[in-house]
C-alpha cells in the first residue's frame, strides 16, 4: 500500500497538483489489481573474470563513442569485447584477482507501469578470498546496460542516486531525450558504477544494482502492448590498491555457462492503431461542440447586456 | 471576516509557505519521493550553469527564458531554496495584488478579503510556489499589468507585457484583450482613467451609466467599427513598445546562446505536440499520428475551436478586462494541445477579480460547479495512474476522460459566464466628467 501511495505522489509530482493528489489517494486506497507481473521475466547466467588492464578514464563507454562518433549504429558489446577480450597488464593483481568468481547473475524488473527497476544481483564466490582483497583495495562494480529504443534511464534521476550515494558514478551515452516516443528516439547505454557490497553471512558477497528506467510510448500495436527485451549487461571490476599510489585497474566479466540466459522483458502499453479514425473524428467533434456552446453563450450573454442597457 | 486584516492573512500565508519549504526540505533530504518539482531542479540546474559562465540550455529540458536562469543564480551561490522563496514572494504579491486591484474597482474590504483568501489558501497555489514552480512570477506580473492600465500607466504595462510574454509565451493571448481596454480608457482630471466602481445591487449593470459602457465594449452587434477605434496613440504606443522590448530580448538572447534559446524557449512552446498522456484531448489523437504526422487539414481543424472560442470571449468581454482574461485563460488551457495541472495557476490567479461581480451562490451551484471540476480532473487521473503505474492499456478510457474533463471546463465557464455581472473596468467617455464631478462633491 505505502508503495502505491508512494506511485501516486511520485506521478503528481510531474502533475503539479498536490491537493488533489491528497483527494486522489484518499480515493484510490480500494487496491487497483496488480496487471503485470506476468511481463516480469527472470534472467539467470553465471560469469567469470578474465583480461586485466590499467584504466584511468570516468567511463568505459565514453571510449566507444569517442570512437564510434555515431550514437549507436553499431554493437557496443561487440566494441567492449573486442577491446577487452584479452591481456594481462596489471602485473601485481592479476594472480590476487584471478581467485575473484562471480557465481551468479540474477536480473528481474521491479514495479509496474512505465516506470521500474531493473534489479541485477551480483554474486561473488570465494568470500574468504573477496574479504581479503577488499581488506587491501578499493573495489567496484562497472555495470554497462544496452538499452533497446523502447526504454530510458533519466541521467538526472541517476545522478541525484549518486549525491545519495546509492551509486558510486553513473552517465548515460546515446540518446538521452526523455520525452520522445520510441519512433522518433535511438537507443541509449547506461554506465553505473558501484561499490562491492557487503558480506552477507547466508549468501555471500553480492552487489544488488536497482537501476531506475522508464518505457517510451511505444509504436502503434495492433495488440495493444509492445514488448521491450533487455539485454545482458557489460560487467566490469575496478579495483584499486589501498596502500600503495598504483594505477587502477579493470577486470572484464564474462560468462562461464555456455547456455543462454533468458532475456528481461518489459511489456507496455501501445495505441491501437485501429482507434486513429474514431478517436481523430470524436476529439475534433467534441472540442468544436464545446467551443461553439462558449461562443454560443458569450454572444448571448453580451446581447443580453446590450439589450438591457438600451 | 472581522478577526483578520490583509496584513495578518499575507503574515500567516508567508508563515504557512516558509513552513512548507522547510518541509519540503526535510523531505527531499529523508524521502525517496521529493516535495520539490522536478522542474525546479532543472532551473537550478541551468541557474548553475549560468553562475559557471555557461549557457542556461546545456540542460536538457531546461525551456525557459535565460531571465528565469539568471534569477535562480542564487541557487548556486546562497541557498538551494532562494527560487522557492522567490516564487513564494510572488506568490503572496498576487495576494497584494488582486487587494490592490478589488480596492481600485471599490470593492468592500469584507469581500476583497475572501478574494485573497482564495488565492493565498488555495492549496493548490501554496504547493505551487513551495514545491519551486515558476508560475506564481508570471501570475504576479500579469496582475500587475492590469494595475497598470488601470492606474493609466501605459508605458509601465507594455514594459511588463513585453517582458512577460518573452518570460512566458502564453499571455500572448491578452493582447488583443489589453489593446481594446486601452482603447476605452478615458483619462479623468486626476490624470488617471476613471474607473467604474462596484456595486452591490444585482442591477449593478443597469445603472445610470450603464447604457453607455455597454454600447463601449465592442459587443458582437457590430464587431468590425470598434476594431477600427481600437488604433489610439495608447495602443500605439503599447502595441510598439512591448513588441520591440518582446523583439530586443529575443535578439538578444539568440545572439548569447543562438539557436538553443530560440529552439527551446521559444519554438518549442510555440510548436509543442506531446504523444504522451496529459489532460488534453489531443493527446491519443496526437499519439495515434506521431509516427506519420499530421497532415494541414488535421492541424487547422485543431487549431479552429480554440481560435473561435478566444474571439469570442475577447469580443464580448474586453471591457471587463479581469473576467476576460479569466474566461479566455481557462478556454485556452482546455483547448490548448497540451494540458497539465500546472497550467491550472494560470486562471487561479485571475479568479479571485472575478468573485464579486458573481451572483452565483456558493451553496449550491458553487460548490456543484467546484465538484464537477474536480471529479472529472480525479476520474482522469485515474486513469492515468493505471496505465502510467499499473501498465494496464487504458488509452481509450483515459483519452475519453479526457473529453469528460473538457466537457466539465466548459460547463463550469458557461455557468461562470451566465451569473457574471458584466462590468467594464472604465467608465465610458460620456460619463467619465459626470462622475468625476460626483467624486470631487
């Protein structure tokens, strides 16, 4: 319930109008029946750490475009791959973090409507060996998210979660409008980074990432709902000696399983494009009838007086 | 309304607003939902960039006059609060303001103080202010124009009207409205137009003077004569002196920042089209054509009620300048391609000149009138949450709310049209030296 007052004043504070917001969640505490979960699917993978290199830079994927100098045409996780698929550069840490396992993978989205969390937890194997290293460096989670065209994440959103300290850093790449429809938008890709959460006595080391999105309308459906598919994310370890002034470095996450993990999808609502005829002739008919009463009765109301005076 | 006085309501509104941004503060900082409108961030945002020596509209969505940038500077530099109290101070000035002007039109003290109280504690414009929107600055500067013409300050309000329409596009509408009113003014031996004052009989129209005011606004018996007498050295004067000081802030802005400004305070108003839900009635028609566009018949057919209705009312109400901007904001809202509740403060700051001159009883129609309004704006919002929160496709019930609502607007207009008493804020040429000579007896 606190969740769905919280939906509500979250929606007014776009609308501006708090005092019927007050009368609105008065009114809508009769439960409104949840719809969507069956859209909530659950993806699974498990990953390993491979490829060690010295990195300095705010963002990996402000190197893609630095590159590309196109906003997406081409596949970033292919260029992310290609770029560090391989090498072993950072000398001292390489053996201390080859030992570093990432077992599990889990994403699913959270919330209904336009606007959810995409959770993905991150869980480590070796917590002896992950205690120890994070006891000598500074460690965190780099998480790229390819977004499809469908969905967004609001950069300002993001960057008040890091003056709240929940992310370490965050920016997003690509196509950053946050009004336009999916039709006339290109995609975007996220870059969150993290700190590596704390031990957790049952299950371990894990890093639980909620990444705030919001769907675009999407295109006309003759269905009524368009599918969005959310893809695997990049996954990158940085880490940094605490002792000595050393370059950071960054270690690339790839999966162990060969088997595919299932996508995260997101189903939203779509306009039908079947309503374009009636809905066009009926909003034009409307708004002339109630023109022409204002009109009507201006003109009256006018005379009248006119009259009168005489 | 005996235990209060305008200084003791403006006191305790300031309180209530200073309580309210202090709450707002504390909720920001403990609350995952902020008080504060996400649209203030944007102002301080770009208010930032300004102090840094950068342009306002290197931040997205930032689509507001540089001037409004420039006022939130210290934002950056005092406190993060400074707009908001900024906004609230305007907020309490249109308080000043509508007192200011039911005093000019003589209306008792009693009934002006229930005037103000509708603005100053409706809560809808406290949160506006508190929560960081701008609006309550265009409110207060349109309320003072109106001061202005009718203080016979011509130069003033066209100063304030070329201002204001670059800070927010929308009062463009008055124009014409501000032109006709000047027109009818008739300057007095106190070298201010004499005004016409309130009347509590319910024959306030049919007075001793009233034939002549009547015939002086331009009526719809002959609509095309008057135009022509609507060219007066003040609405010259006017018309030159807002556009060019309008024309000199827009070069000069397109000079400092080029194409942004232009494109993002200017254009983007002027040209918005948003598929996304909102209370307009255009918005699924809009959604269902965004991927092909609209084609010219589609955009003329949309644009003729809200012409029509703005006609309308400017033809048949200038004279009574308050109501008339009243009548023709809330049509323009209801009409306009893009509505949210924002909009809304835009004719709540004109009602309250509009209360005493209504012979509409609160009990009953009042109250149905303020009921129908709101459900209607509820029943949308409905909607609205279970497809923007529940992601149910709701896009047919909530366009047809949609239709509900501006069915609800324009019942609520023509009720406040029939019970208005039409009353021009001047008193016509004829009748001006008689009165003046009964004021100085």
């Amino acid at each position: 319930m606190l969740s769905f007052i919280r939906d509500i004043l979250w929606h007014l504070r776009d609308q501006k109008l708090m005092v019927f917001g007050l009368i609105f969640i008065v009114s809508s505490l009769i439960k409104v029946d949840s719809y969507n979960k069956i859209s909530d699917h659950v993806g699974k993978s498990s990953q390993r750490l491979v490829g060690c290199w010295p990195f300095s830079e705010a963002y990996l994927t402000s190197s893609y475009f630095a590159q590309q100098k196109s906003l997406f045409d081409s596949d970033c996780h292919d260029y992310l791959a290609g770029e560090y698929s391989s090498g072993d550069f950072c000398k001292g840490m390489a053996s201390e973090i080859s030992l570093l396992q990432l077992s599990d993978l889990q994403r699913r989205l959270h919330g209904e409507g336009s606007h959810r969390h995409l959770i993905s937890t991150l869980k480590f194997m070796n917590r002896s060996y992950i205690r120890s290293l994070l006891d000598s460096h500074d460690c965190k989670a780099v998480i790229i998210e390819r977004l499809p065209i469908g969905v967004f994440a609001d950069l300002f959103e993001l960057q008040h979660l890091v003056h709240r300290k929940v992310f370490v850093d965050a920016a997003v790449f690509g196509d950053t409008n946050l009004e336009l429809p999916s039709a006339l938008s290109n995609r975007s890709i996220v870059e969150v980074h993290m700190n590596i959460g704390h031990e957790n006595p049952l299950r371990g080391y894990e890093t639980v990432l909620e990444l705030p999105l919001h769907a675009r309308y999407p295109p006309l459906d003759d269905s009524g709902y368009a599918e969005v598919q959310l893809g695997h994310p990049d996954l990158f370890l940085h880490c940094r000696s605490k002792e000595a002034q050393s370059e950071p470095c960054l270690w690339r996450l790839t999966e162990v399983n060969a088997g595919p993990a299932e996508a995260v999808m997101w189903r939203v609502p779509s306009g039908n494009d079947a309503h374009r005829g009636i809905v066009s002739s009926v909003t034009f008919v409307s708004a002339l009838v109630c023109a022409l009463s204002i009109v009507v009765s201006a003109i009256t109301s006018r005379n009248k007086d006119v009259r009168r005076s005489r | 309304m005996g235990w209060i006085d305008l200084r003791r309501m403006l006191g305790l509104s300031a309180l209530l607003r200073l309580l309210l941004v202090c709450y707002g503060e504390w909720q920001d900082a403990h609350m995952e939902v902020r008080y504060t409108d996400v649209d203030y961030l944007v102002f301080s945002d770009a208010a930032a960039m300004v102090a840094a020596g950068r342009s306002p509209f290197e931040r997205a969505t930032y689509r507001y006059s540089p001037l409004l940038a420039y006022l939130l500077v210290p934002n950056s530099l005092l406190h993060p609060s400074w707009g908001k109290l900024l906004f609230s101070a305007a907020d309490l000035l249109v308080g000043l303001f509508v007192d200011a002007i039911l005093k000019l039109r003589g209306v008792p003290e009693d009934l002006r103080l229930w005037s103000v109280a509708a603005w100053l504690f409706n809560p809808f414009t406290f949160t506006i202010g508190t929560r960081g929107n701008c609006e309550p600055i265009v409110c207060a500067v349109i309320l003072w124009i109106i001061l202005c013409i009718m203080n016979g300050k011509v130069f003033q309000a066209a100063f304030w009207y070329g201002l204001i329409v670059h800070f927010r596009i929308y009062p463009i509408i008055y124009a014409l409205p501000f032109v006709i009113v000047l027109s009818k003014q008739r300057i007095g031996p106190s070298r201010k137009p004499t005004l016409r004052q309130w009347n509590s009989r319910r024959d306030i129209l049919y007075n001793n003077s009233s034939s002549a005011s009547a015939k002086s606004s331009p009526g719809w018996n002959g609509l095309w004569a008057p135009l022509g007498s609507t060219v007066t050295w003040d609405t010259v004067m006017f018309g030159l002196f807002s556009g060019t000081l309008f024309f000199l802030l827009t070069i000069m802005f397109f000079y400092i920042y080029g194409w942004d400004f232009l494109n993002e305070a200017l254009l983007y108003h002027l040209t918005r089209t948003d598929p996304r839900h909102n209370f307009s009635i255009y918005f699924y028609h809009v959604y269902l054509h965004h991927q092909q566009g609209f084609a010219v018949f589609e955009k003329f057919v949309s644009f003729l009620p809200q012409t029509m209705v703005q006609l309308a009312l400017i033809f048949s109400f200038a004279g009574d300048l308050p109501f008339c901007l009243f009548v023709q904001t809330v049509a323009f809202v209801a009409f306009n391609k893009v509505m949210t509740a924002q909009y809304f403060v835009w004719f709540f700051c004109l009602l309250p000149l509009i209360l005493p001159w209504s012979s509409m009883k609160v009990k009953w129609k009042g109250l149905i009138c303020m009921f129908v309004w709101m459900a209607s704006q509820i029943h949308w919002l409905m909607w609205a949450y279970i497809l923007e929160f529940k992601g149910r496709n709701v896009f047919v019930q909530l366009w047809l709310a949609s239709i509900l609502f501006l069915v609800a607007n324009t019942l609520v207009l023509l009720m406040l049209i029939r019970y208005h008493k039409y009353s021009p804020i001047f008193m016509p040429l004829a009748r001006s030296g008689v009165a003046n000579s009964r004021k100085l007896e």
